[in-house]
C-alpha cells in the first residue's frame, strides 16, 4: 500500500512504498502525521525541492461501496498507487429516519390526536436529496479533498453509470411495447439476472437455462412490470405452472418470504445512483480539477479485457479510456463511514418505551467511542496487547474492537490513543490476484 507523504510544511509530495516510509521514520528524516490511512511528513524536505508527477484520482461511485484508486496516468498506461473502497451507510441512515418518523408517528396519533392537521407548506429547494443519498456524496466529496490533501492531485475520472431502467421508462414509448421489442428483452433479462444473482429462484439451480417466471402469474392477474417477474429452470417454471407463489411454496415459508421481499424491492442501488450522479458530477467539477468520465460497460469492457477481477477499487482503477493497467495487485483500504455517534439520549425499545439512556457527555477519561486505542492489559484473562476501535462506558471500562473480536472490560488507565475518532472504521482488504468467477455473478447493486 503507498504511503502518504508530505513536506516539512504539510504539501503533499508523491506518495511512497511502505518500506521506504519505514526507513524513512528509522533515520528519523519523517513523523507520523497520521495512522489510517498512513501519512507520513518529512522534515527536512520541502515541496520546491522535490519532483512531483501528476497523479489521478478515480472514482466508481456506488450505493453501497465507492471504489477509488490513486494512479499515474501516461498515455492511457494507468499504474496504481493505492486502493481505496469506501463504504457508505446510507442503509442505515434510512433505517433511523424511518424509525424516529415511526416513533413521532405513534406521538402523535396516541397524544396529539385533537391536534388539526398542519397545513403542508415544506418546500424543497432544487436539488434536493434524501438524507441517504445525501450522504454519499458528502462523504465521497469529503474524501476527494482528503486525498487531495495529501497527494498532488492534478485530474480526477468518475464513471458515470446510467442503468437501464431509464430508459425503459423513456417517454417515447409506452412501457409494455418497450418489453416486447428485441432489444428491450435482452435488457430485462440482463437486469434480472443480476437482480436474481444468476440462478433458479426456487431451487437454486445455477448454470441451467433460466425462464422468465411471473412471480403472481399472468391469468391471475399479475402485470409483465419487472417487479413481478423472477427467474426459474425449467422444471420448477413447469411445477409451478399458473399457481400463485403463495401455494406453490406452501411448505417454504422462509423462501416465500425472501421472494416475496425481493420482488417488492425495486431497484433501491440503482435508483440511489441514479440519483447522486449528475449531483456527484457537478461538485467534483467544482473542485477546479479536470474531470474526466467513462461509462459503466466501458469500466466493464476495460476490466475484463485485462484480466482484472472485480472489486469497487480495481473498477475505479479501470475508468475512462484505458490500454493498461499495472500495480493492481495490492490490498485496498477499506474505509466504512460508522456515523459520530447519535443524537438520540434515549434508547427505545422495538415499541418505542424508553429501554435505557446514553450519557449526555460524549468522552470519558480522554476517550470517545471511535477512538483507535491500544490497550497493553499485563496480566489477567485478557493478558496480552488489543489494538482497535474503542466504545467507551462512563465507568471506564471500555470495550475494544479488535480484528480477532470484541475485547470487553478493560480499564481505561491502560489504554493509548492512537488516532482519534473521525467517523470512519479502517480496514485492510486483500490483494486480489485473480478473477473469481462466482463473485462476478453475486455481486448486486455494486457499481
Ligand atoms: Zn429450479
């Protein structure tokens, strides 16, 4: 993985291989500015004096992961310095929402019911995005500008993906003629085998002739909408014939529910891409740099063709126009938005009564819950050294996770901080070598 590295006065110089940083911080010639991801400062070097190429920022936004890559870029010959996937809560921050609208919900219809109804004058200014969304981009833009900071970033290349679902709804043609045509099958089919992960949704079956299914059948009245539509072998499409899903899976109720649960479930990744990507497009311009974008099947058509297997950061690295792609083969930096902690004092129960109450301060004895600490336990049943993220309590007996598990009940007087909380959890993902075969079909909702 490289190393961060900047100038006696915080500019960022070309980043570093991990050996050199070490040799480096040995000869004492350069500080830790920070742990994760690592940068280092040198101190008796300066930005004048030293030669920095341009580098390249790229990006493949997702709903749930985006992948980044830091590259030198020479005439379409891309050699990767660092990977990076960050991975969005958006999920969870609709979860939070709808529940605190459930909690006041509930308040008002059992407390305030002689209350008239308010009159609906909440506008929305223009361009607007829901919280989740939102999120994505703040904390994708959020860390364009810390990389900035501490790599000389001359360009950036995003990809921007536009899913077929659009134009499915194009205004030109009515839906149900669009689903007859040639083109818009193939489309449909595509879509579904993706959606259901390239296998029978009843048995499971994979690498057999799939059959478009109707979840609730045609003569029962079910539509020909994408929603209602699911993949089945041959055997199973037969079996069920024109039964409802309901009888058909009398004896399965846990596979009822989770097709049921998916054919509602349109297309929440897509849809959440769709959103953010001109939003995303228009703030990166507005950093000043240069811009560049690819589409989706180009990143795909670049990835393949190189051999290079499919995570969110090797995709980044696979954007825009592309003849070569070296140095891939190293482990990326996981980096998963975890929240600050919520605003919310009270803990409620799954009915909404009160179950217990946070501390109104955040931070105990120094510590915060987020904090990277070290704790050096010298003896006792948790003898031994525990390194990672900290949960503090007001006793000061914190908890650590540690990548081996959570370490409960160890006193604060023995743990050091290491870096300080900043709502992100950091982790390091392997080094992919080679392309794997069943990770190209599960993947969903990726990109
Ligand atoms: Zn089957």
């Amino acid at each position: 993985m490289a190393v961060y590295v900047l100038d006696k006065t915080g500019k960022p110089l070309m980043p570093c291989s991990e050996k050199r940083a070490r040799l480096l911080l040995e000869r004492g010639r350069a500080r830790v500015h920070r742990l994760a991801p690592l940068v280092i400062r040198l101190v008796d070097r300066r930005l004048a004096d030293s030669a920095v190429q341009p580098l390249t920022l790229k990006l493949d936004p997702g709903s749930r992961f985006t992948g980044m890559a830091l590259v030198r870029e020479r005439r379409k010959r891309v050699s990767v310095l660092s990977l990076l996937e960050l991975v969005h809560r958006g999920a969870a921050i609709r979860k939070a929402l709808e529940q605190r609208a459930g909690f006041r919900r509930r308040r008002r219809s059992q407390n305030l019911r002689h209350r008239a109804p308010r009159f609906n004058n909440r506008t929305r200014p223009a361009g607007w995005l829901a919280p989740s969304l939102r999120h994505r981009l703040d904390t994708t833009l959020s860390w364009v500008a810390r990389i900035r900071r501490w790599a000389p970033i001359t360009a950036l290349a995003v990809e921007r993906v536009k899913f077929d679902l659009q134009a499915m709804q194009s205004p030109e043609i009515s839906g149900l003629e669009y689903q007859q045509g040639e083109l818009a099958g193939y489309t449909v089919r595509e879509y579904l085998l993706e959606k259901w992960s390239r296998r029978c949704a009843y048995c499971a079956a994979e690498n057999v002739p799939l059959e478009i299914e109707h979840i609730i059948p045609r003569s029962n009245g079910g539509s020909d909408r994408v929603s209602n539509l699911t993949l089945a072998c041959r055997p199973c499409n037969q079996r069920k014939g024109n039964r409802p899903i309901e009888a058909f899976l009398k004896g399965q109720p846990e596979l009822l529910a989770r097709i049921t649960a998916r054919a509602k479930t349109p297309l929440h990744d897509a849809a959440a891409v769709n959103a953010t990507r001109n939003a995303l497009f228009v703030a990166l311009l507005k950093t000043g740099l240069p811009v560049a974008t690819g589409s989706g099947a180009q990143t795909k058509y670049n990835r393949r063709r190189l051999g290079i297997p499919k995570t969110h950061a090797l995709d980044a690295g696979c954007v825009g126009e592309v003849e070569a792609v070296s140095g891939w083969q190293r482990p990326t930096l996981s980096i998963k938005a975890t929240g600050r902690g919520e605003y919310q004092r009270t803990r409620l129960t799954a009915h909404g009564f009160p179950r217990g109450y946070l501390t109104r301060q955040k931070r105990h004895f120094g510590f915060q819950t987020g904090d990277q600490v070290k704790a050096s336990v010298p003896g006792g049943k948790k003898a031994g050294v525990h390194q990672g993220r900290v949960a503090v309590r007001q006793s000061g007996s914190f908890n650590i996770q540690t990548p081996a598990g959570v370490v409960q009940g160890i006193a604060h007087r023995l743990c050091i901080l290491i870096q300080r909380a900043d709502g992100y959890a950091y982790a390091q993902n392997p080094t992919f070598d080679r392309a794997q075969p069943q990770q190209e079909a599960a993947r969903t909702g990726a990109r």
